[in-house]
C-alpha cells in the first residue's frame, strides 16, 4: 500500500480501532440499528480490508496503468470467458462500459469501477445508506457522461390505504444463482431474498429485507 500511497488502506484486525473506522448501521421499522462487527481475519479477500473511496480509485489507476500487475495478468482479470472475471465485473452505466467490483459485508457498500475508453475511475464507500448504492453510482457516473443531466430528487412516496393493502404481505423473489443474476443483484443459489410488506397508519410502507431459508 506505500507504493501505491495508500493513506487508509488496512487489513484485518489492525484496521478495527474505533477512530479509524465508522460502526456498522442499518435501518429498521425501530429506527437505526448498530450491525455486529464481524473478525475481518475471517472475511480474509472478500472482506477483510478497511479503506476509503480515494484508495479505491488510487488502486485502480495503478492497475489499469499497469503499475500493479503485468499486462497478462491484467487481461485475465478483465477475461469474462469463465462467467465474470477474475476481481474485475463487467459494469455498464449511462452506456460506458466500465470494469470492477463491488460488494457488501454488515451495513457496509464499497465499490470501485474503471472505464477504459474515457480513463475515468469511480469509487464509493458508504454505511447506513437508504438508497441503493448502484442508483447513487450509476446517477454519479450519469452526471459526468450524459451532458445537461441532473440526477433525479428522491421523497417518500405515501400511497392511500386501499392501494397498500394490495402490496402488503410477504413476497419471495425468484431463486437466482451466478449463471442468471447480474452483478448488481448477486446472491447464491437457493437463498432468494424474502420480503415483507406492512402498510402504516401513516401512508408509507414497511419494507424488511432478508433470506428465505429452508431447514432440511
């Protein structure tokens, strides 16, 4: 990481002092709710690294300048013969076409994406968001390739109790597994997301995200 000057860029259990990094958070019916941290040792590459937006970018610069790796190991990287490359996704927003990788571990996002034909890197670290980060991602990107955009303003939407009851209840989204989910709405094979919907007094919706599992 000092080669690459890397300010904030940490692995494992050294990254974990509590100035250094933000408690987890995600939001529920009861307001924000603290998330339990887990052993970073035990994430190891898929998680187990503490950085920052500026880092993100730092390290793909380097890697698309080839001052990380060599060329070859490069464009194995980027190889999408196999499914999905290997460290590197294909991801395509306002028509570019650009390559990284994103993810999630308790109510942590991060992401990081490169655009070969423009140069142009893009990178983001959040916690406790309500929006998803692929929407604030994609709205970033659309404002630097689409010329005159202007990202859209987000509210709550408050419907009337008759059109809520038709939504409210429990719903089960299809199974999806690596051959026929994108890469923004990734999850294993037989855990699909469950969710239920519970109408409010207020006009707004309650939305509680999980897994539906089966006990076998």
């Amino acid at each position: 990481s000092a080669k690459l000057g890397l300010a904030r860029t940490e692995y494992g259990l050294t990254a974990k002092p509590a100035n250094r990094v933000a408690m987890s958070y995600e939001f529920s019916p009861e307001g924000w709710q603290p998330v339990p941290q887990s052993d970073p040792d035990l994430l190891g590459g898929a998680a187990g690294v503490v950085s920052n937006a500026e880092d993100l970018v730092r390290v793909i610069d380097a890697l698309f300048d080839g001052r990380l790796v060599s060329a070859h190991s490069l464009d194995t990287m980027r190889n999408q013969d196999g499914g999905s490359g290997i460290g590197l996704w294909p991801y395509e927003s306002a028509g570019q076409k650009g390559l990284g990788h994103g993810g999630a571990v308790e109510g942590y996002r991060a992401c990081v994406f490169y655009f070969p034909e423009r140069g142009i890197a893009i990178a983001y670290t959040g916690n406790a968001q309500l929006l998803p980060m692929a929407e604030m991602v994609d709205a970033a990107l659309a404002t630097v390739f689409i010329k005159g955009y202007t990202p859209r303003g987000y509210s709550p939407l408050k419907l009337p109790p008759e059109q809520l009851a038709a939504y409210a209840g429990s719903w089960v989204a299809n199974d999806a597994g690596p051959a026929a989910a994108v890469q923004r709405g990734y999850r294993a094979p037989g855990s699909p997301r469950a969710l239920l919907i519970e109408a409010r007094p207020d006009g707004l919706s309650t939305l509680l995200f999980g897994r539906q599992t089966t006990l076998v």
